[in-house]
C-alpha cells in the first residue's frame, strides 16, 4: 500500500488501540454488519479522510465506488450521522 494511503489508516486508527490493516477495513466497508462492529473507524473513514483518498482507498481494495456511496448511505442511516460521500 503507498504512503498516501497508509495516512488513511493513520487517520482511521488514531484514537483505537484495536489497529485495523487495509484489509480489515476494506472488509468493514463491504460488510455493514462488520462497519458496525468498528462504527468509531468506519465513521472516522466516512467522515475524516479526504474524500479522494476514500475513493482512491475503495479503488485500490476492489470496492466499487458506487458500492462505497451506497454503503457510506447506509452506515449513514444506522449511525445518524452525514458523510460527504453520501451528499
């Protein structure tokens, strides 16, 4: 994974000691049930990394990024909060 990316997981682990690797995030933001197993990193993810950078991240782990803006929609919704990617 490049450096760019790595500052994604930097970004989305900061506050956790549960670390999560590319791929495990890559799985939360495939699986809802999983995202709401890790709701701070999935939220920090949506909400805190460029909007480029989660697309170029979704790219790079096979999501669709039309996948992605309809699982961003329903975290949305569990969750109650707004991400940029669901605008």
């Amino acid at each position: 994974m490049s450096k760019h990316l790595d500052s994604v997981l930097t970004t989305v682990n900061a506050p956790y000691s549960d670390q999560l690797d590319d791929a495990a995030l890559a799985h939360c933001l495939a699986d809802i049930d999983l995202a709401k197993q890790h709701p701070g990193h999935v939220s920090a993810f949506l909400g805190e990394v460029p909007l480029a950078q989660q697309v170029e991240f979704a790219t790079a782990h096979h999501i669709a990024v039309d996948d992605l803006k309809a699982f961003a929609a329903q975290f949305s919704a569990w969750s109650g909060e707004s991400y940029p990617l669901t605008a």
